[in-house]
C-alpha cells in the first residue's frame, strides 16, 4: 500500500506550499510574472494563505487551514484502508468552503446583506490567487485519493482524479459561467435582486413580435429562427447534393470536391460575408455589372436577412456536405443491391431504400445547420445592417450604447434556449432511429449510381455552386491587392505593407498594424491548443473506457456545451469572471480558458471516435501485466492514438485563430485576437486592410493544416503491402 | 492449503451490473498447479468470474483470494496474475520483444535484463527470432503464443486465458491447445481457463467447472462429467448426450438394474431407487444393427461423414441421435433397425424423472 501514501503525500505537500509560499489573493501583474516576490513581505495582499489567516486576521480562512491540517493528521496516524472516508469527507469540505467563502466575501466587504447583518463587517478581499487554486485542486484531488483507497472504481486513483478534476474544470468554466449569467439578468446596476429587467425584456415586441405576419416587422428571436429554419434547410439539400456527386456519380472531379469541406475550417466567419458585400454589395462587381447592363437600381439588398442567408449557405453548406458523405457512404451496397435484384430500377431503388436509409443523416444535417445558423456571428455581424439576429443583438446590448447587461442575458437565454432545443432534439430523437447501415461484415459490392434524372441536376447544382464558392473565395485572395473596392481597382501592394510592413532601419521592427493582434493571436493559439486536446482526448478516454457513476450526464453535459453558441459563452465569462472569487477578464488566461472549453467537445468527439478503433482488451491487457492506469495511458494509449492527437491539435489551433463569437467579449488592449481587430477594421470601413489581414490568416492555417497531413504517418500497426489503412481520425462535423 | 502460491478462492462472491445479477453466489476453490476450466454456454458468467479474477471487474459482494490474500479490492496492476486475452490484446505499435518486455519494465526491471528475460520466454514458446517484428507480421497462432509468452513471463501466481483459441482456425486449434497443456505441465502454474467448447474443456483440464446463468452446475474430472453428469443439462451440454426415459427396477449396493426401452443393462445407482429415472444416452452408446435384440426404432435421417454415420432414430426412447462406425453401408430413411446398447456409453442422472 506504499503507493497510496506516496500520493497522498505529494499533494498533501503541494498543499502546504499553496499556503505557505504560493499568494493566496490573485496578484495583478500575474503570478508568473515573478514581479510580486520583491514586494512580499510588505505588501499584506501578497502575502499567502496562512499569514493571510494568522496575521491579517482574516478568519474565513481558518477552516481551510484546519482541514488541510487533519488530512496530514490522518495521514501520519491511519493506515490506507482505514481513512478513505475521511479523506473523502475533508475533500469536500474544503472545495465547498472555498466556494462559500469566496463567493460570499467579495471586494469590499459581504456580498449579500442578509450575511452583513448576521456577522457584522468584514475586510473585503480580492480574487482567488495561485495559493487558492492550488489549494482547491489539492482538496479535489484528497477527495479523490480518498474514495480511491475505499475501493471506488476498482481503487484507480488515476482515472479518479482525473475525473474529479475534469467535473471541476467544467465546472468552473461552463456551469458557474451559465450560472452568472442567468442570475446577472436578475440584477441591477449595483448587484441586488430585481425582476425588472427581465420583466421588460421578456415581453418586449423588438424580441417576439410576429407582426410580420400582417405586413410588419417581426421580433429578433423570431427573425433567427426563421432565417436558422432556411439555412439548415438549404444548407441540408446543399450538402446532400455534393455527397451525391461525390459518391454515385462518374463526375470525373469528385476527389476535388472534398477539398470544399476544408474551407469552413480555415476561413474565419466574417470573411464570407465581406467578399459578399465585394461581390454583391451597393458597389460590388457583380451589382455593378448588372446595373450597367439593365439600368436597374439594386440598392442595399444585400444587406439584411437574405445577404446573412446567402453567408450562411456559402458558410456552412461544406459542413453538412461532411456530415451527409459519411451518412450516404455508410449505406450498405448490398441493400441497393438486393432492392435492384427484386426488380426494382435505379430510381425506384433509391427513392424507396437510399432515401429512406439516408433519412436520420439527413435530420441530423439539418439540425446541425440549424445550431450553426443560430450561434453564426461574423456574417450577420458584417451583413446584418440595421436589422440583426440574436448573437448580434447580445453583442449591442452590452458594447453598443445600451450597455443593459440583463437584456443581453435575457437575448442569451432565448438564443440558448434554441440552441439547447436543437440538441436534444438531435441526441434524444435521432439516435434511437439511426438505421444501422454499416454492419461490419465485409459487404462486397459498389455503391449503384444516381439514375441519370438525378444525377445530371445534381451535377449542374453542385458544379454551379462550387464555382460560386471559388469566385467568393478568389474575391478575398484577390481584394486584397486593390486600392478602394469599387471605386478605384488600381493593383497595389499599400494594405499588405500597412498591416505587414517590417522595418529593418535600427534593428528588426514590426511596423505593420496586424502584428500586434496576430503575434497574441498565435501565442495565444499555440498555448490553447495542446490544453484543448490533452483535456478533450483525457475525456474521450474517461467516456469510452472507463464506468463510473454519471458517465451519461458528464457525457451528455459536454457534447451540450458544443451546442452553446460562441457569444453566450462571451457573456457569460464577462459576467462570471469579472469579480472575485475568480477575476480573468482582460488576462490571455480567459481566452485561452475560453478556447479550451469550447473546443473542447471537438477533441472529445475524435478522441472517442480513434478510442472506439482501439480494441478495449489492450488496456486490460496492460493492466493486468502490472502497469498501472497513467503508464498505460503513456505507453499503449497514446502512441496508438497519435493522429487523433494530432487532428485535435491542428483543429484547436484552427479554431482558436478562426473564432470570433465568443472572442469579441473577452479581448483587451493588451492582448487583442486577428479576427477582433479585423471586425474593427471592417467596422472603420477599412476593407483592404481587412481583407488582406484575412487572406494572410487563411494561407497561414492552410500551411498549418497541409503540414498536418504530411506529418500525420500512418500507425505503423499493420503490415504496409495489404489491408486497409487505419481510416485517421478527423472527426470534424459540426 | 489456501495459503500456497497459486491457490485461488472465491468466497460467496456475488456480482450485479445495474439491475441484472450475472453471478448470484460463487464459491469456488482451485489447488496450487491445477488448470481448471469454466465451461458454460455464453452469458452464463465464466468470462466474468475470470474478469473479477483478474481485477477487471469488482464483486458487488464476497472475497477473491490469490495465495491467501485477500485481493477482492486490489486493482488489476497489483494482483500476481496474468491473463491471456480473446483477442491476444498485443500492442499493436511495440515489437513482439517489447510486447513481451512491457509487464516486465512496468514491474521497474532494467531494460536490458527485461530484454534478456523476454527472449527467453519467446524461445520458450517456439519464437525465438522473430522478437524484432510487429504482431501484425505473425500468423494467428503466433500471435496467440506471444500473447501466452507476454503472459508467463511475469512469472504470475495465476494464468488467466480467456477463450484463447477462439481466433484460430480448427486444426491449429489442437496443436496450441496441447502446446498450452504441456507448457503448463512443466512450468507447474496455476491456470484458470474459459471457453464454451467442451471438447476443449475435456482435452486440457484437470478439473472442469460447467456454469450456467452464474451459478456453478457440476464440478469434477473431465471423465467424471463425461460419465456421471449430474444433470440433464450437463449431460447434454458435455458431449451432446441424448436424455432418454429409463425405470430403475431394483438396487443392490451400488449397482442398478435399469431398464431402457426394454432392455435391462447393471449401471452405477448414484443414490437412485427404484422407480421411473432419466439417463444420459452418448451418442456411441448404442449400435444400429437391422436386426437382433434391444430397442427397435426406425432411421428417421442419417448423414454420411465418411469415418462414421450420423443417424436420428425413431423409436420408444423418442428420437434419438447416435453415431455408427460402419459406414460402409448406410442405411436408408426408413429403415427398421434395432438399437443395441451398451452400458459403458448410459449414466443415470440423478433427481426424479
């Protein structure tokens, strides 16, 4: 029982270095800066948590000092067996006093004045620092080693903690965030309980009206809807026709077909929407030429419902074409095969058995589309005109003028409330009628092609809008080298050189205007992404191998929490970590947290998906030959898993420079994202630089992505001369 | 005598997942050296007491010793066992040597001697050069004996094989069974073994457990369960047996006169008495002659294997299913023919008719 007490001691000593040494309040200029250590011993607020106690007389950390102090009693006078519930018990003790005590005491003074009047004053106090979190992570993991050593799950202390500290990060950085956000919308200006806002928000006409019905103008939740109901419809037929031509037709350019799927990954979101507005806006190319040619007045179309459909359609149409090529693969041929011997033709073969078959997938296309309409941002942001969707409004209510953070969370919760309908639907409705098309028996046969009353539309279809995709996208790569837009299409180099210029006069500086944002950006990026997959892979490993109390719920929770769109989150971590118990806005910390946690499910998925390939017997196997969980993990788990690692790698890091939604929220001064500056340059009108900051993101995550491919080696697990290679794990709908 | 290395005891183990009760109470007991098999249909808990054995699973109540320990709580990593997996579970992306290495170094050995210890365990099992290739460039059946190899070298108080020939194809299946025999004769360990083939049950074990729904059915010697199953479903289930109705006429010591559809054969009573009883009936107990005394029936199909000919005959015992060395001259559906038994292939089954 060595190795139980071997752990124990190591976070027990952890512990007491969080009290002793660590600050116990957050320190402004960050805790790695190393800065504070001159100021230590005259500065109290730096001081760390036992002195804080002892000497600063701040008596709510009393407790935590006295449970820290009975876990090492227990440790020196108990054997293993004997004081796991203790341990257990301390554990939870000590988070849930943390929680009281930090969210109680705040700046200055008691949070709540029920609690005033009961004990009196008290000294305000600052956000938790690097003593606390230490110290709480310390008392989760007691809890966990703990329950360990009663036996819980076999007595796997490993896979106990990490469980125990996956539910607290999720905890703290998906729930508390939802929490706050929902109670802010019952709270006034200086934090007391009030229906007020909620009350007038609630029923206000701009959200819910359907005048539009009789002539008017409807409300915002009803305006996204409708517009999120026709993306995901278009998007749906979209996807389901190049699925078609890419599987059951002789169109000789199919395998160039899967390179659109690429594109939503890499283009950052607004981006459609600005080429759009070069293509087809008041002074676009296309309206000119067409004003020309007709005399026709155009105008301001673009701008509104239908130029954010259009984006979306343009946007989201490659991620329902990956949805439905797996869902139109996946039908076995031998199915189409028996129906064509049973004298049925090609088109009765598929209109009564691949349709029908293809059905689920396409429901799930559909409510896929429909989330990512809802949670859509940049291209309403850059299109919407004075009439926006939810996600734009949120953003106004707190940026713009109003400045009414209860409208903005009550917008939130309605948005939410969508989203969250969407998901369920998908996860509760759909997967019991998943028709099990790939039966793994090695069926022969090949697919039967489109009857050719299909297949000649579908082509004209798909090759059409691909070319429109192409000229959008050659727009942007193309924008970047013109003067003014419209008015002057002079070729100049000027927009590269203002947002990329280098100044080699005096040593190297970086004169350019995009630098600034685009060196954060990067380092920012390069920091999320390996806590991105390492957290979402751990997951996916808890999820597919391990059986513990509430896996469905912790399961179910994180999948949810892809379903919240990017700018609820922003406002939620404004709401949640702008005070103490945990200060991070304006830190790269909260982005990087925030990148984390919404990417996430995305490293879950494909982690679970490469997991699911791995025989579960492997584990087991190692375990019973004396490795324990962690070395399996390091020597069997990892090494055969290395291209899900590093698709969630790749992925995160794409995500994180692609993003804005949640972004926008939490940049600041200091540490400004690419894609947050490239809004303000748009909103300046400023659309060379824009652009070309755009094109030089887009070829830099091309490079990335394409560096990938090469990189990622097949598993040397198979002999190379036969058998099919491992199908890699990018797992990248949604 | 439960205290020596290699003993292993369950006690009352009971194990529930969720609602379903796959082993309702288990005791169990297997010497030191001893190969035992848990033979039993699928779903009948034999894979899931070797599970809890090996520390994959944990009883919901009862206590496992290994050696006289009490492991009931220790994790799989820290239980003197072994176990060779259905699947073989060799790592893929390691060498055979360094699959075979890999208990070893997480044991804290020195590479180097780890290496050392790991070719010799694959000379053992017939390996010997192909430590450098991965476990995909073998063959079934010696990926099978890697996994065995990977398994021992450990030197584990216990050996677990779960269905371990199950993936390889019948011929082969025979060599390996009687490599995992010999090997485990010589090495003296303890191994439990799990399969649903009894004839493989039959060809390895020393003792035979047959399960069923999670409770033990019969116990004993390979030929004890062939010749005195203790019930219809063992009889059936070891050497698909017929059970055919018989009356015990009268006891004398351990000696029974029974009476099988009118001929009267001297088997071993098993506590029976007087009185209508079930036997088992193997399916080379009885020879089909055209014509002379026992029990007359007719051929209601029969089907020419070349060594041997299967027939179902009709007749007062019900239908019955035996098997006839002649096969020179099958005899035709329809045919009237008598069955001579004999009563070295005849066991009463004890319990009432």
């Amino acid at each position: 029982m060595n190795t139980d007490n071997r752990r124990l001691d190591m976070i027990l000593a952890a512990g007491v270095f969080a009290l002793l040494v660590l600050p116990w309040y957050r320190v402004r200029q960050g805790l790695f800066s190393l800065d504070w250590i001159g100021d230590v011993v005259g500065t109290e607020k730096l001081w760390p948590g036992l002195f804080q106690a002892l000497i600063a007389g701040r008596w709510q950390l009393w407790p935590v000092l006295g449970l820290l102090a009975a876990a090492v009693l227990l440790r020196t006078t108990r054997a293993p067996g004997a004081r796991g519930r203790a341990l257990i018990g301390i554990g939870l003790a000590g988070l849930a006093w943390l929680l009281v005590e930090g969210l109680s005491v705040g700046l200055r003074g008691w949070n709540w004045g029920l609690l005033e009047q009961i004990f009196g004053d008290v000294a305000g106090q600052q956000a938790f620092g690097g003593g606390a979190v230490v110290l709480g992570t310390v008392f989760a993991l007691i809890a966990a080693f703990g329950a360990a050593e009663r036996g819980a799950l076999k007595g796997d202390a490993f896979v106990l903690g990490a469980i125990t500290i996956l539910v607290l990060l999720v905890a703290v950085f998906v729930f508390y965030p939802l929490v706050s956000m929902f109670t802010g919308a019952f709270q006034d200006f200086d934090g007391s309980f009030t229906t007020e806002g909620v009350r007038s928000n609630i029923v206000d006409p701009k959200i819910w009206s359907l005048a539009c019905l009789t002539g008017g103008n409807c409300g915002v939740a009803w305006r996204t809807f409708f517009l999120a109901v026709c993306t995901a419809t278009g998007t749906t037929l979209m996807g389901l026709v190049f699925a078609l031509v890419a599987t059951r037709t002789g169109f000789p350019y199919k395998k160039s077909l899967r390179l659109l799927t690429v594109l939503p990954i890499i283009t950052p979101p607004f981006v459609v929407g600005l080429a759009l507005t070069m293509l087809l806006g008041r002074s676009g190319t296309l309206t000119q030429w067409i004003e020309m040619a007709t005399g026709w007045e155009l105008g301001r179309w673009l701008y509104g419902l239908t130029g954010i459909w259009i984006a979306q359609m343009l946007s989201f149409t490659p991620i329902s074409f990956l949805v439905l090529i797996g869902v139109v693969d996946g039908i076995s041929p031998s199915m189409e095969e028996a129906s064509q011997t049973l004298r049925s033709d090609r088109w009765r073969t598929f209109r009564k058995v691949s349709l029908p078959l293809m059905a689920p997938g396409l429901a799930n296309a559909f409510l896929i589309g429909f989330i990512e309409s809802m949670a859509d941002f940049g291209n309403p942001l850059v299109l919407g005109g004075s009439g926006g969707v939810l996600s734009t409004e949120i953003f106004f209510a707190v940026v713009g003028a109003q400045n009414d953070p209860a409208r903005a969370a009550v917008l939130a919760s309605v948005l939410l409330v969508f989203t969250l309908s969407a998901f369920l639907a998908q996860r509760l409705w759909l997967s019991g009628r998943n028709f099990a098309t790939v039966t793994g028996k090695g069926d022969g046969g090949r697919h039967a092609l489109l009857p050719r009353r299909v297949a000649w539309p579908v082509i004209t279809v798909a090759v059409a809008w691909a070319l429109f995709t192409i000229t959008v996208y050659a727009m942007i790569l193309f924008g970047g080298f013109v003067k003014v837009w419209g008015l002057d299409h002079s070729l100049t180099l000027e927009h590269y050189a203002r947002a990329f210029g280098i100044s080699l006069s005096g040593g190297l500086a970086w004169t350019g205007v995009a630098w600034d944002s685009f060196w954060t950006t990067m380092k920012i990026a390069l920091m999320a992404a390996p806590l991105t997959a390492a957290v979402g892979l751990l997951t996916a490993w808890l999820i597919v191998r391990q059986r513990f109390p509430g896996r469905a719920v912790f399961e179910f929770a994180l999948m949810m929490s892809f379903a919240i769109p990017g700018t609820v989150i922003g406002i939620s971590y404004i709401m949640a970590f702008n005070l103490p118990p945990l200060q991070m806005t304006g830190t790269a910390a909260i982005l990087i947290a925030c990148f984390v946690f919404r990417n996430m499910p995305v490293g879950v998925r494909g982690g679970v998906a490469a997991m699911a390939q791995l025989d579960g017997s492997l584990d087991e196997a190692s375990l019973t030959l004396g490795a324990g969980s962690g070395r399996t993990m390091r020597k069997v788990i990892l090494p055969l898993m290395r291209p899900a690692i590093l698709a969630a790698l790749v992925y995160s890091f794409v995500r994180a420079i692609t993003s804005i939604s949640a972004v926008i929220f939490l940049v600041s001064a200091k540490y400004n994202m690419a894609t947050a500056y490239i809004v303000g340059l748009v909103e300046n009108g400023e659309y060379g630089i824009a652009i070309a900051y755009s094109s030089v993101l887009i070829l830099v995550m091309i490079t990335v992505i394409g560096g990938f491919q090469l990189l990622v080696g097949d598993r040397r697990i198979r002999r190379q001369d036969h058998g099919p290679k491992a199908p890699a794990a990018k797992e990248r709908t949604a | 005598m439960t205290q020596a290395r290699g003993a292993v005891e369950f006690r009352n183990v009971r194990k529930t997942f969720g609602q379903f009760t796959a082993i309702p109470d288990l005791s169990l007991t297997i010497e030191p050296g001893e190969l035992v098999t848990l033979l039993g249909p699928s779903g009948c808990g034999k894979t899931t007491t070797l599970r809890m054995l090996a520390g994959l699973e944990t009883p919901t109540a009862g206590q496992i010793l290994i050696g006289g320990q009490d492991v009931t709580r220790l994790p799989a990593d820290r239980r003197d066992v072994s176990m060779v997996f259905q699947s073989y579970a060799l790592f893929p992306h390691m060498s055979v040597a360094q699959n075979v290495a890999y208990g070893l170094e997480a044991g804290r050995m020195k590479p180097a001697e780890a290496r050392e210890r790991a070719a010799e365990a694959l000379s053992m099992v017939g390996l010997g050069g192909l430590g450098g290739r991965l476990p995909a460039e073998l063959s079934g059946g010696q990926q099978q004996r890697v996994a065995v190899a990977r398994a021992l070298v450990l030197e584990p108080q216990v050996l677990l094989l779960d269905e371990p020939l199950s993936n390889l194809d019948a011929r082969l299946r025979r060599k390996v069974r009687t490599e995992i025999r010999e090997l485990q004769q010589r090495l003296g360990f303890t191994a439990v073994y799990v399969t649903h083939d009894q004839e493989e049950a039959l060809a390895v074990s020393d003792r035979i457990v047959v399960m069923r729904d999670g409770l033990v059915a019969q116990v004993g010697s390979p030929r004890a369960l062939y010749q005195s199953p203790a019930s219809e479903f063992i009889a059936d289930f070891i050497g698909e047996a017929n059970v055919v109705a018989g009356q015990v006429l009268s006891v004398e010591g351990d000696v029974a006169q029974v009476d099988v559809g009118g001929q009267v054969l001297s088997l071993p009573a098993r506590g029976m008495r007087p009185g209508p009883a079930r036997l088992s009936l193997r399916a080379n107990a009885a020879r089909v002659r055209t014509e002379g005394a026992g029990v007359a029936g007719t051929v209601a199909s029969s089907a020419y294997l070349g060594d041997h000919v299967e027939y179902e005959i009709d007749g007062p015992l019900g239908r019955v299913f035996v098997v006839d060395d002649n096969s020179d001259v099958p005899l035709a559906v329809g045919t009237g023919v008598v069955l001579e038994l004999r009563a070295r292939g005849l066991a009463l089954i004890p319990g009432d008719a």
